[in-house]
C-alpha cells in the first residue's frame, strides 16, 4: 500500500541520512527535507524519505490506528523488504 509511517530515529549518518527503527526493523531513510534531526525525533516516512517530525504521542496514535485498520502489518513488511533487521532489542517505535 505505501503509506507514510511513523518511526524513531536511532542514529544519525553521514549527510542527510538517518537510521530510523520501527517493530524490530532498522532502515536508513533521507532527511534531506526537514531541518534538525536528531537522535530520538519521530519522523513520518515515506519510501526511503522523512517528510515531517511528529511528537511520540502523535506517533503513537498513528500507529495505533493503523495496527487497527489492519495496514501496520502490510507496511512493516513492505518496510522490512529493503531493511535489515535489528539484532539488539528495539521492540517498538
């Protein structure tokens, strides 16, 4: 389906990349877009690019409602496609 999705930031990369975490999966994405990312900020993002921060509550919500709707599930797997998986205990946003 391709919808944007929330997803914590765990590390910042060299230029304008930054490796976010979602459900046990890690995936580096552009954040050529916003100004000020760091460690810890939520993004929404949408094929490989953040497009907007989002407060944890805000993001939590989200995430709630999409696992409602049944699309969490469809987006994780789409997102794991290109994504290693965590080794080291990040189990959620």
């Amino acid at each position: 389906m391709c919808l944007a999705i929330p997803a914590r930031v765990v590390s910042l990369e060299s230029g304008d990349i930054a490796t976010v975490a979602l459900e046990g999966i890690r995936k580096p994405v552009s954040t050529a877009l916003l100004d000020e990312v760091k460690v810890g900020d939520y993004l929404l993002v949408h094929v490989g690019f953040a497009l907007h921060k989002l407060s944890e509550e805000e993001a939590d919500r989200t995430l709630k409602l999409m696992a409602e709707t049944g699309v969490l599930a469809e987006e994780l797997e789409e997102m794991a496609g290109g994504a290693a998986a965590e080794t080291g205990g990040e189990a959620g946003a």
